[in-house]
C-alpha cells in the first residue's frame, strides 16, 4: 500500500476519547477489540505523534504483574491494534499509523482527527480572541469546543494511570473553557445564559472560585444580587469546611463590589434584566436557587441540543410585556371582571404553560449535561398543584423534539407492590429496544423474575418480584439500566415521587450513586416533604432530596403577569390590572388553585 493511499485512508479516521474510546472510518466504528487493547491504543493516544518505550508500555499495561513474555505479548497487542485500524488496506496489509521507531511505538495521526485535540485548539484560539477584545467569535469558538464534550475522557480506561491523568487534565481544561466561555457571554451582556450555564456547574464544582465569580457577576446583573450574596457565603463557608481556606482575593474583591452595587466584571453599567421565571423574584420566599444552584428550558424558548438558554431568555425578552396582553378596564369590580356575567371562560380542564422560562431554561442546560456523560438526578419540588407535574411535561417534549429518548412513570404509591416504578420502566425499555434490552438483561432473568416476565405494562403493578436479595435484585436493574445508557442515552422522568414504595426509592439512591460519568439523566416531581419532627430519622425520600448530587429546582407561585397572561387566555372579557392583582394573591399563583378560581 502507497503512502499516498495510507494518508488518504487515514485522513477518514476520527477518534473520540470524550466519554468511551471510539474510532470511526468515516460512519463505520471500527472494532478495537478487549479492555487491554484498547488500553494499549490510549497509551499511544494521550503521546500522540510521540514515542513511547516498550518498557514503559509494558509497565503501563501490566503493573507489577506482566505476562511471562511482556515483549512477545506487547507486540501481539500491537498487531491486533495495527489490523483492527487496517481500514482501506489490502487484505492482511498493516496499518501504518502504529509504526515502530526505536525505541518504541508511536501513533501518527493528524491531532485533527482525535477530538480532544481538535477542543484544545478551538479554546485556544478563543483566547487570542479573548485577548483581542473579540468575545463573539470567542463565544462560537468555545461553543464549538464544548460541543465536542460527551462525557469524561477515556471514560473506561481511567483504572489505567496515564488515562487518569489525561481525563483529570481534560476535566480541568474544560472548566477553564466554560469560564471562558462565560467571560465572553457577560463581555456580551447575556447574564442570563451565563447563570442557566454556571449554575450546575457551580453545583458540581463548589470550590471553583474563578466559576464561582461569573456566575455572582451573572446573578447580579440579573438583579438577583441576595442569590449572588448568598452564593458567596455558600462558597466561603465550603472553602473553610474543606480546606480550611477564605475565599481567594478576587473572589473577595468581586463580593465587595456587588455589595457597593458595582458590576465587577467589564465596563458596562449595572443592569437588570427582568426575566419571567415562574415564581415572583422579587419575594424572598421565593427564590429556591439560593439554596439549590440549578440550570434548564422552555419548549417553545429552548430547542434541546440546537438552540441555547441564551437564545431563550433573550427571546423571551423580545416580547410584549404579558400585562399588555390583558385590557385595563378601570373601576370594573372584582367579580365582573372574571364572573360569568362578564365573559364565559374557556373549558378549564387545563392552563397552557407561562411563566416557567427560568426554570426551563434551567432544567434544559442540565438534560443537555446529563445526557451527555454527565449523568445525574434533578428532582422538582414544590407544593400541591404548583405546577410540578406540568413543567416535567414540558421538559420531557423538549426532550423529545431534540431526538432524545425519554421514559415516563408516575409512581403508583406506597402501598403498592416492591419496585412498581422499576417495573414499568423496565417494561418500557424492553419495548422500545427490545433486542438490546434482551442482551443486558438475559443473565438477570431469573433474579428479577416478575420485574422481566411478558405481561402487559398495565398490569405491571400486579407483578411481585422474589425479596428474598433486595440488594442482587437493585445492583442487576442498575446495571440494566447503565447498560442501555451507555449504548444509547436516555432521560427518566418520574413523577410523584413522594408517592414511590420503599424499595423503589432504595433502588433510585443506588442508581444516583452509578450516575456521574453514565449519560442517564433521571428527572423526578415530588412533593415537598416538609419539616420532619425533631429526631426524626430521614427517610429514603429525605436522603435522596438532600443529596448534594442531587438539583433541586423548588417552584413557588407563578408571577403576576403570568396569571395575567392566563386569565387573558381563558376569560372573554376585559380584566383590570385590580382584578389581575387579586387574582394572583387569592390564588398564591398556584395554577391549580387559579383553575379553580377561574
């Protein structure tokens, strides 16, 4: 084979080491064969272009423990390596991009054609751009590079010392990027994408300092200053906690400038920036992101995976003022202005959805991240009727229109059968993917029993799986479920959870566990549990929503306009800002409660 040939046929390789290892021939993923193999291509990938010793290799792959011929072995692994990347080559023709060069092996490739490279160049670019004062091509730039993220490098190959470095430095490298990132945003003035971005990071990172300053510049550009106040206290009390550390001077220096109301961060005045956000921000009460940093997005503001929170809530603020919506008729009383003899409502069965940009926005950047290797738990949470169950819907179709898989339960109750919701999770999954389900789960078919038996979904609940080993029986449905993610992400929206059986809730805390770096994300609605009687042992319920991997988005009342907005929606008739305002304090802006009223 040419050298010609050999460069062209190489120039169609591309390789993924964010999240799982893949090489790729244009569409075709290339078979890299067993964990030590694939061992063998990493070592060679993280000193790419560079030599690396035989020595070193075979210390690398096997520890303290070699095989009793290490450089017979070593170069058996090469030829399988050098054949599984043979790809245009004539039958039994090697690939050259393993080459042996004294006194070693080196991988020769194109920097281009592996991501990581190509997400190193792109934010370095953006920072010459940075220094240029030209923060929109450094945005795209570092958008760009984000995109490439699918989760940790060498996700199953960090056991091995090299590949753990590497991914630790990679992590590093893009929290500098999403700082950077978020520099550019606010040298643009869109605090509001800054925050929905920053906040789950800030939950994942709480040490980032640097991280930790943009996201107080964003909140209190936003005119969120307590949040950003409150953040810092967070943030200063965790430092102490951990490290036995204050708070860095620049983070210092950025909490005494939003205490004398000066923004810390570019020349621009400080601005507020009203953004419609479900609760009434301006009641203390309601702003549950000061305890919980969370991030997500409406369906009509925020398309999953295409469009950004910040195009979102920038298109939110192009509208007209929701008030303007509704005609001011002075003097018209209370009950005129909403009772029959005014305007006959609207059927009542339900209330279209306004009101909760924020906290889509909020929800839609951390599906995005969940479903992207960075697993986790969201849960919302909130009273009876405050909308919980209409925002996870909301969410689930964004889910949806993006491409995204999504399985939904409601839980069927405390005094249902053990596992009820896994039940029916799993009997979704083996409907939708049936032959993938059957592989994963094949080995499991007799210790899940009920859980995996042919019967209809509706009749799941009646199914009782064996308890005499809860603990075999909740490893082999995580590891079902870790199985089908890693093959193909999917998001899991359980609602009611506060209504969940013991043994289901036991089963969703060990999944928690599994999550960070698997992209599966599992969004539930429960109830508030309020507060336990002193002494009182937490219960599974407690454990989960207290979990510091867990994001909490706690919703209050909807806004004024929101309810003005609604009203406007459902009754033929003028209704006056009085009536509006009556409106939304009899009704606490619980949509349930403004159902009823209306």
């Amino acid at each position: 084979m040419s050298e010609q040939r050999r460069a062209r046929s190489a120039q169609g390789l591309r390789m993924r080491v964010f999240g799982t290892m893949v090489a790729l021939h244009g569409t075709r993923e290339l078979s890299l064969g067993a964990p030590r193999h694939r061992a063998l291509l990493g070592l060679l990938m993280v000193r790419l272009n560079q030599v690396v010793p035989v020595p070193q290799l075979i210390e690398e792959l096997w520890g303290d423990r070699p095989p009793r011929r290490p450089t017979a072995a070593l170069h058996t692994y090469i030829c399988h390596l050098r054949r599984a990347l043979s790809f245009g080559a004539r039958p039994g023709g090697p690939s050259m991009l393993v080459r042996h060069q004294s006194p070693g092996y080196v991988l020769a490739l194109d920097p281009d054609q592996v991501d990581a490279h190509r997400f190193e160049r792109l934010v370095s670019q953006a920072r010459r751009d940075m220094a240029a004062q030209d923060h929109r091509v450094a945005q795209d730039r570092l958008s760009a590079a984000l995109a490439l993220w699918r989760g940790a490098p060498y996700l199953e190959l960090v056991d091995y010392a090299p590949m753990a470095e590497e991914s630790a430095r990679l992590e590093q490298a893009r929290l500098a990027a999403v700082e950077l990132h978020a520099e550019a945003s606010l040298a643009l003035g869109e605090n509001d994408a800054v925050v929905a971005r920053l906040l789950p990071e800030a939950q994942r990172h709480p040490m980032r300092e640097c991280l930790i300053a943009y996201l107080m510049t964003g909140l209190y550009r936003l005119g969120r200053q307590a949040d950003a106040l409150q953040l810092f206290e967070r943030t200063r009390a965790h430092l102490a906690e951990e490290l036995g550390v204050d708070a860095g001077a620049e983070l210092q220096r950025v909490h005494a400038a939003i205490l004398r109301q000066e923004l810390p961060f570019g020349d621009r005045p400080a601005t507020r920036v009203d953004v419609t956000a479900g609760e009434d921000r301006a009641d203390a009460t309601a702003l549950p992101q000061a305890e919980h940093p969370t991030g997500g997005g409406h369906k009509d503001m925020v398309t999953y995976g295409a469009r950004t929170a910040r195009s979102a809530l920038s298109h939110e603020r192009a509208e007209p003022d929701a008030r303007a919506a509704v005609p001011h008729t002075a003097g018209v009383p209370h009950s005129a202005a909403v009772g029959h003899s005014a305007g006959v409502p609207h059927a009542m069965t339900s209330l279209p959805f306004v009101g909760r940009t924020y906290e889509l926005a909020v929800l839609g950047a951390w599906v995005d991240a969940a479903l992207s290797g960075e697993g986790g738990l969201a849960a919302v949470t909130g009273q009876s009727g405050i909308g919980k169950t209409e925002l996870t819907v909301e969410v689930t179709r964004g889910a949806r229109e993006a491409g995204h898989e999504v399985i939904g339960v409601s839980c069927p109750g405390k005094d249902g059968p053990a596992y009820g919701v896994w039940t029916r999770i799993l009997r979704q999954l083996s409907h939708t993917r049936p032959e993938a389900f059957r592989t994963v789960s094949a080995r499991y078919s007799g210790l899940l029993g009920g859980l995996l038996s042919d019967v209809p979904s509706d009749a799941a609940e009646d199914v009782q799986p064996p308890l005499q080993a809860p603990f075999l029986i909740e490893d082999a449905v995580c590891v079902i479920l870790v199985a089908l993610a890693r093959q193909k992400p999917f998001l899991l929206v359980l609602d009611d959870l506060q209504s969940a059986d013991y043994s289901s809730l036991n089963l969703l805390h060990l999944l928690t566990c599994r999550l960070p770096e698997v992209p599966l994300g599992v969004l539930v609605a429960s109830a508030d549990p309020g507060p336990a009687p002193e002494n009182t042992p937490q219960t599974a319920l407690d454990h989960l929503l207290n979990s510091a991997r867990t994001l909490i988005l706690r919703l209050g009342g909807l806004s004024e306009q929101a309810v003005a907005t609604l009203v406007a929606t459902h009754v033929d008739a003028d209704v006056d800002a009085e009536a509006t305002l009556a409106l939304h304090k009899r009704s606490g802006g619980s949509p349930c409660a403004l159902r009823r009223l209306l």
